[in-house]
C-alpha cells in the first residue's frame, strides 16, 4: 500500500461551488445600481471572457503590474458589455467592487456536500492538509467564512505562488512547505488536467471528484489516463479509497 502523509485540495466544486451562475450573481449586483442586463446573457459571455483574460493577462496579471482587483474589474467591464450593456465606466466600476467585495467575504459560495465530515476524519488521523488553488488573494477569507480555513496547515494559490495550475510550479510550492515528498503525498480536486494530470504529472497521487459521472469522457477529450479506484462520485468516497489503498501516516515533526 502506498503512503499518504499530505492530502492537498483544489476549492471550486471541489471544497466550495458558487450558489448560482455566474451570470445570476453579476445580474443581482446590477440591479442594486439600476443596471439591468438578463443573467443567461451574461452567462453566455462569461466562459469566453474568462479564457480571453487567462490568455491575455495569466496569474491574475500579476506579471503585467495589475492589482487582483483591477484584473477582475476589466473582466467584469467585458463580460457586461458583451452582454449589451451600454452605460458608463464609472457604474460598470461600482458593480465590479461590489462583486470583488460579496465575493471576498463568502456570500457567493456554499460548502460542498461531505467536505466538512471527510476533512474533520483527515485532520483527526494526523494527515497534513493544504489547499493548492487558482483562486486569488481572498482564499484565505473565503474559506475563513465557511468555518473551513482551521483545517489547513497552508494554502497555496496562484497569486502567492505566481503559478496557477496546472504548472508544476504550483504543486511544488505546497510540497516544499509541507516538507513532504511527492509521493507521500495527494490531490484532491474535479478538474481531469489542472487536478488530478497535473498532480500525477510531479509525481503525487491524484483523486479526481467526478460528480457529473463523465471523468472518462473528460479523461478522453484531454488524452489523459485516470485510474477507475481514484475517482469519487462524492466527496466522502475519499475515505473509503484511502482506507483501501493508502496507509495514511500522521506526522509528527514539529514544523
């Protein structure tokens, strides 16, 4: 049996999921500023104008001298206009700091089904625990609101990294301040290529979450093998797949 001394987690549907859609949550900030613009076309827009600004600007234009904030808003600016918005600048700016700060403190997301019960049954077995994530810098916050961050030896994101998965580099970066060897150690997230490839990729184990039951199709369209015992319908699978394959070891070195 393997031996797991660190499990890292991916948030988005993985530890938290947003409550409603993009597009619903952009929608309801606008109206508090007379701003109307149909949710299902903001929605339309949004996945464009998220890769576009991934691809322009990665690592939330950290590298290109913007704030989080600043990179988000322009975001925001974009996914509002191509959804036919054709007000001013200076509200377009309110709806974007009004969004950044709902979504700062938690109100946007809700915590997964199991997350709590399965990373309680973790931490009591002595396991290091750490989130590797693309988020920004309001992780720490976010998680904090859901009662979640106590579990967390650290957390890694993109921005404190300047990596985002799923470079290695991102991955790296939690091995080394968990001082654990890779394959000692876990990820656990949804995404077949940024979570479990990459993982795998640097030498980890990987468990992917595949709520919707379509890992192998996801597996497929991205040329990636995912082995059938590591993947989970829900969350609290994750202990029955340790417990059969894993020798979970608690750490006992004063770090």
């Amino acid at each position: 049996m393997a031996r797991l001394r660190l499990l890292t987690f991916d948030v988005t549907n993985t530890l938290l999921r947003l409550r409603t859609s993009p597009g619903r949550e952009y929608a309801d900030v606008a109206r508090t500023f007379d701003v109307t613009v149909r949710a299902d076309e903001l929605d339309r827009v949004y996945r464009g104008v998220w890769a576009e600004k991934k691809s322009e600007h990665p690592v939330y234009g950290l590298d290109h001298g913007l704030t989080t904030e600043q990179w988000w808003a322009d975001l925001v600016g974009r996914v509002f206009r191509r959804a036919g918005y054709v007000g001013s600048t200076a509200t377009l700016q309110r709806i974007a700091d009004k969004l950044h700060e709902e979504f700062s403190h938690g109100k946007n997301w809700e915590v997964m089904p199991f997350a709590v019960d399965v990373l309680k049954v973790l931490r009591d077995r002595g396991l290091k625990l750490g989130v590797v994530s693309n988020f920004d810098d309001r992780l720490e916050r976010t998680l904090l609101s859901h009662s979640l961050l106590h579990f967390f030896d650290f957390v890694v994101t993109t921005v404190n990294s300047r990596s985002e998965k799923p470079d290695p580099a991102i991955f790296h970066a939690a091995l080394t301040l968990a001082k654990v060897d890779p394959g000692d150690a876990g990820h656990v997230g949804d995404h077949v290529v940024e979570d479990y490839w990459a993982a795998r990729n640097v030498g980890m184990h990987a468990f992917l979450l595949d709520g919707k039951g379509d890992a192998s199709s996801r597996a497929e369209a991205a040329n990636v093998a995912v082995r059938p015992n590591c993947v989970m319908r829900e969350l609290r699978d994750l202990v029955a797949i340790i417990d059969s394959d894993f020798t979970a070891v608690a750490e006992t070195t004063v770090w």
